[in-house]
C-alpha cells in the first residue's frame, strides 16, 4: 500500500472557509493547497501595548522606548508561550483565591500574586539554583522568615505557609528600597546586590538601573502576565470559568507525637497516603520523626459527596474567564 504524505492527510481533513479539501494526485497541487490552508488558517500579531501601566500602584514610564520595547518583548513571549500561559490561567483558578487574601492581610499590593505566577508558574518547582516551591525561597532565606526545612519537611512548598513568609521578606524589602517594584527587583537579585547597584548607578528606579539580564527582565515579566491575565480576550486567550481548575475543598486534621506514621494517619482519617501527600506537598517521606514534639496541621479531603459536588459545580459553569 502507497504511504500518503502527511501533508495530503492534512489536505484530505481540512475544510477552509466553506471549500472542502480532497487528496491532491500530484505533488504540486498538494503543495499549492497546503500553502492556502496554512496562509488562511494561521496568523500571527503582534500585542497591543497597553498606553498606561502601574506595579503595586506604581506608575511605569511608558513613555521611555526601553521601557514600552522590555515589555513588549516580554509580552510576545508570554503570548506565543501559549501551553505555558494556559495552564498559569488554570492553577490560578485553584490558587489565587489562597494567595490573595494573605497578601491583602498582610498589606501587600495583589499585583504580587504575579511574581509567584513568573517566578514558579504556580507550582512547587524546584530551580537549578535549589529554589523551592511557589515562592522559590532559597533554603537560607525560606528558613530566616520562618519556614522549617529538613529532609522530611519543607515548608516552601506549603502555600500558605510560605505565602505568609513572603509576605514578611516583601515587607523588609519594601521598607529598605521604599518602592513595590524595587522590592520585585531585590526579591529576584538580592536586596544588597540592587541596592551596589543604586548606588554606582545614582538612581533608586528600576527603569533606570542596568542590571543583569535576569533582573533587567523581572518586573516586565510580571508585568506582562499581569496584562495578560487581567485582559485574556486582548492576548488571545479564550477560557471558560469551568476550564479553571477549582479550589479543592479540605479539612484539617492536627498530629503531633514523635515517630508520625502518614500511612497510619491516612487510613484512620478514610483516605489515601497518595491523597495526604498531594494535599500536603510539604511532606518529604511517609512519617515526622518530629523530635522535638511539635504538632503539625494537615490538609484532609472532605467527604467524597462534598468533594464531587464542589469539583463538579464549576464544570457547569462556561461563563467566559475575563480577569484574574
């Protein structure tokens, strides 16, 4: 049997604008029509700039061309990094409603629920550099704002827990530099490595500093997931609210006692040891050897029926997605 090219397969399929495709015999014509599909069907723009911006409040100088031109590179990336993008649209469904409400508690601007988007992409990854978690504390600094680290418990990867951590360290950063986006700077590059900076440079805005490229790159990175989040339809991005993965509903249960077995705890609480681990990421191996007494909360799922009616609710919901 003659193998059919994969562009006649594609030919056979496809039906562009009203006319319908049939296998072309010779090599030419297939060509031909591949081309007009593809000329047809696919198209590339580049993203609208938007005229006025802030940070955390802040005014960004829209009016300065490398300012407009690292954002509009940085939002060319973020559009066309379309399986990337999608999914930070998914977990923020399922995380934002965490996140926000510690940062407001704790009187750090919303726009900072951004920079965990662009730092992690909303999930416990672990850098090159052994950052950790949604936040990527580095051990040191994840542990000087009070978080446990060892080698059965890291606490970077519980969200709320390492949330509430980075609330302090923006507070520390904002109180030494006096400005939110200097603060996004100094969380990516160190508070001493910006503040040489400032002071070689004679200037204390970001937008004016020459800083390596990672750093130079930070807050337009934020910034340009934040235009793209709160404006989807603009960039592209078409998603329905039931296309978001849902909060998952827990309750919690305390353990405490040296030599913790997390098998034993999760067949007296009628779930799985996989379950007591996905709902707490923080755990490292199945038991807390827990020498010095402490007690721990842990996250439990609710029951099955409440569990299926909240995880299926939001399936019925195909209202369009126009901010998060």
């Amino acid at each position: 049997m003659k193998r059919l090219s994969i562009a006649a397969i594609i030919l056979a399929s496809l039906a562009i604008a009203g006319e319908a495709f049939i296998f072309a015999t010779k090599k030419e014509d297939s060509e031909a029509l591949l081309q007009r599909a593809v000329m047809a069907d696919y198209h590339v723009y580049a993203p609208p700039l938007p005229d006025t911006l802030t940070f955390a409040g802040e005014r960004v100088p829209m009016e300065t061309y490398y300012v407009r031109e690292a954002l509009d590179n940085e939002l060319v990336v973020n559009m066309y990094r379309q399986s990337a993008t999608v999914m930070c649209f998914k977990r923020a469904g399922r995380f934002f409603p965490v996140i926000e409400p510690i940062l407001k508690k704790n009187g750090i601007p919303d726009d900072f629920k951004y920079l965990c988007v662009i730092e992690s992409a909303l999930t416990n990854a672990t850098s090159p550099a052994k950052a950790q978690g949604f936040w990527q504390f580095i051990k040191s600094t994840g542990t000087a704002y009070g978080l446990e680290v060892n080698d059965e418990i890291d606490m970077r990867n519980d969200l709320v827990a390492s949330t509430e951590a980075a609330c302090r360290f923006l507070k520390s950063l904002y109180n030494r530099f006096g400005s939110w986006t200097a603060a996004a700077a100094a969380y990516n590059c160190g508070e001493n490595g910006l503040n040489k900076r400032m002071d070689l440079q004679s200037t204390k805005s970001y937008y004016d500093l020459l800083l390596n490229t990672e750093t130079s790159r930070y807050v337009y990175r934020i910034l340009a997931m934040k235009t793209i989040m709160q404006n989807p339809a603009r960039y592209g991005y078409h998603l329905r609210r039931c296309d978001l993965f849902p909060p998952i509903p827990t309750r919690t249960v305390t353990v405490e006692g040296k030599n913790i077995d997390l098998y034993q705890v999760a067949k007296q609480n009628g779930t799985s040891y996989r379950m007591v681990r996905t709902l707490n990421p923080w755990l490292l191996t199945d038991h807390i050897t827990n020498k010095t007494g402490k007690s721990y909360t842990l996250n439990m799922p609710v029951d099955k029926g409440t569990l299926y009616r909240t995880l299926t609710h939001g399936h019925r919901d195909t209202s369009p997605v126009t901010s998060l």
